[in-house]
C-alpha cells in the first residue's frame, strides 16, 4: 500500500470515529452501553472512535444494528472501513465508443438531454441543451473548467434557477436536488472524490454563492438523529414540472428526468428535460447545430488518471 492510500486509510478511520461518537452521543449512549450493546470492551470503543483500529464489516454492521443506523450511513461507514473498493471508470475507448453511439440519438431530440458521470461531470450535452443554456461557447468554456451539477444549481453567474424558480423557492430546491445527487453517491462517500467537494467547490464559487452551498451540503451530508432521517418523497421528486424562461425570451414548459446508462452501471446518467405532451407546434425547434462531447472539448486522458488514481 502506497504512502498516499495509507494516509487515506487513516483518515477514513477517523472520520468513521468522528461519526461513530457523534451518533452514539445523539443516541444519548454512553460507551460502556455502547459497549455493552455490542458484546465488546470499552477499550474497542474507544479505540473506533479515535480511529485507532480498523473495523471489521460484521463490526460495522453490528454497530448499525446497536445505534439504529439509516441505510445511506451504514454504508458508508462500511465504505470508510475499507470494505467497499473505490470506483474505476473503463477504459477510454470504451466510454467514447458508446457515449458516442448514444449522442447520436440524443443530438436528433429537440429538447435538453445531458450525460453526466458519478462526479456529477458534463460529458455530453445534446444541441437543443445549447439552447438551452443560450451560449456554444460559454457551455464550451465552462465544460473545460469541469462543468458539474453542483455548478449550475449554486453558482448564481450561471442563473439557471434565476430563469425557473421564484427566489424564495431556490434554497429549498437546492436542497432537494443536493440531497438526491448525495442519494446517487451512495456507495461513494468514502472516497476522495466526494469527501474534498466542499473544498473543490470553494474554488470555484464566489463567496456568497459557496456560503450558501457548504451551509445545504453540510446539512444534508451531516449526522443526525434516528427521527430526522426520515425519507421524503419531495426529495426524490424534484423540478418534476416548471416553465424555463430560454435567452429567446421564450418559456417552454418542461419535466426533469433521470435516468442511470444500464451500459455504465450507475457511473454515468442522463438528465433530460422534455416537454410534458407531444410538441405539435414546433415549439421546441432546435436552434443550434451541434452539441458538445467532453473528449472533443479536453483531452480526457488526465482525467482518466484522476478517475482511476
């Protein structure tokens, strides 16, 4: 094991213990009745909390069963224990070959259609998404910057809720679509990736705008009590059906839809926003004539590497 991955290790472990006594304590569980629930020594509990011991998978499910963990925490904890392996995208050529097969079909369709990875990276925008967005060469420039999901709901210079949602309605939105975009990284929150967002995001908004996006990420990634984590069906059905206002000046009624790539697994899916009934008025003629396709834009090999690193 390299320097680097035993420095990861460690600091997942930590975070685990962090979590650990942070729910324990939320129980109001002291560590001897911890202790006591598990059939195991104060010793070892202390131990997981300070992150001086590896767990063990039956170790982690024991402890999820003791403190009533929620499914999403279990399994992350499991992956901070070191039992779920780090994600790694195929080969190059792969995801070129069929990204490009289903751009294809993506490119005839009149209205936006995206594929985005398990980063939340743009790699595919169809052109009726130029429209969309308004600008080829601004979604160009911003797909070389890495465009992400995270971007276009809180970078307030992209203003794509400005154009669909009443101000007093975008926090709640925001929220709504961090918290599914959390629900899709599942079985990722152990990793680099996810873990150094907060930070990557800081770069990359202003400081109001990251302001608003570490205080909704930090709520929704947080522990809380067994009696907060209850499901809500709005989080999972969100911008279901709203008016877009495009730079035509033009509004189009649209629903959101995702949808996994059943090729990929879960590692990439496409977002399409499409008329609710048949467009028999040529409404959603596209404009543009030509989309965008992230290996056309950088070269991707880099980014592979980091992927797979």
């Amino acid at each position: 094991m390299t320097l680097h991955n035993q420095e990861r290790e460690q600091r997942n472990l930590e975070i685990l213990g962090e979590r650990l006594r942070a729910v324990r304590e939320s129980r109001g569980m002291s560590s001897l009745q911890l202790a006591a629930a598990m059939e195991s020594s104060l010793t070892s509990i202390r131990d997981w909390e300070n992150g001086a011991r590896k767990l063990q998978s039956d170790t982690v499910r024991r402890l999820a069963d003791a403190l009533e963990l929620s499914y999403p925490e279990e399994i992350y904890w499991l992956g901070l224990a070191g039992h779920i392996p780090s994600t790694r995208m195929p080969a190059k050529k792969q995801i070129i070959t069929a990204l490009e097969a289903y751009y294809q079909d993506l490119s005839k369709l009149n209205y936006p259609v995206q594929i985005i990875d398990h980063h939340f990276r743009y790699w595919v925008v169809n052109p009726a998404t130029i429209d969309f967005a308004g600008s080829y060469m601004g979604l160009r420039a911003m797909m070389e910057n890495g465009l992400t999901a995270l971007d276009v709901i809180f970078n307030s210079n992209i203003d794509f809720f400005g154009r669909i949602s009443k101000p007093e309605d975008i926090t709640s939105r925001q929220a709504q679509l961090v918290r599914r975009i959390i629900g899709r990284s599942i079985h990722r929150r152990h990793e680099a990736f996810y873990q150094n967002y907060p930070e990557f995001m800081r770069q990359r908004l202003s400081d109001a705008d990251y302001t608003n996006f570490i205080r909704i990420w930090s709520e929704v990634d947080s522990v809380k009590d067994k009696d907060e984590q209850q499901p809500h069906l709005a989080d999972d059905i969100v911008l279901r059906n709203f008016n877009f206002n495009y730079h035509d000046g033009r509004t189009r009624n649209l629903q959101m839809r995702t949808d996994h790539i059943r090729y990929f697994g879960d590692l990439f899916e496409l977002t399409l926003f499409h008329p609710p009934q048949p467009d028999t008025q040529g409404v959603f003629k596209t404009q543009a004539k030509e989309g965008l396709k992230l290996w056309e834009v950088i070269n991707i090999d880099h980014l592979m590497r980091q992927y797979n690193g």
